[in-house]
C-alpha cells in the first residue's frame, strides 16, 4: 500500500470576505472529492480571506497512480481562474 499527500496553499484574489472564500474552496473541494475519489480539506490560513490551505490524501498499490492523481488535481486546481497556486508539496509514504 502507498500513501500521498499534497499540501497546495492558494490565493484567492477575488475574496472580500471569508463566506466568499468557503464558496470557492467548497466547490473546488466538492469537484476534486468526486472526481478523483481523493480525501481533501482545509488545513490551515482558515481566518485569511484571500489565502487558503488545502491537504489532499490518496491510498493506492503504486506510486505511478499516486503520481498521476496528484499530477491531475495540481492541474485541475491550476485550471481555476478564481485562485492562484502559491506553493505545493507533495510527501510519500
């Protein structure tokens, strides 16, 4: 078994406010969550209006899947025009 994790922190321009923040992390959450079938939440930065921290978890038998999934979901988040990737790691287990 092979675990991963992708922490990415985001800056979300457009946010005037934190209700305004959770409607844009809540819906990437909801499309990344049935789309990749990924574990995800916020992590941290939960009181910045324009700045948000998401951890993203996935099990799996090799690590060329893990690879592609985060690859995809980097990519997928990368895509939103409503945030800005400020930073990634990915961890292997």
């Amino acid at each position: 078994m092979q675990l991963a994790t992708l922490t990415i922190r985001l800056q979300i321009p457009q946010s005037r406010s934190l209700k305004s923040k959770r409607q844009v992390i809540s819906g990437i959450k909801d499309r990344l969550k049935n789309k990749f079938n990924i574990s995800i939440a916020e992590v941290a930065d939960n009181d910045l209006w324009q700045v948000a921290t998401l951890g993203i978890a996935v099990v799996a038998n090799q690590r060329r899947f893990l690879d592609q999934v985060l690859d995809q979901v980097e990519n997928y988040i990368a895509s939103r025009p409503e945030v800005v990737i400020l930073d990634s790691e990915k961890v292997y287990y």
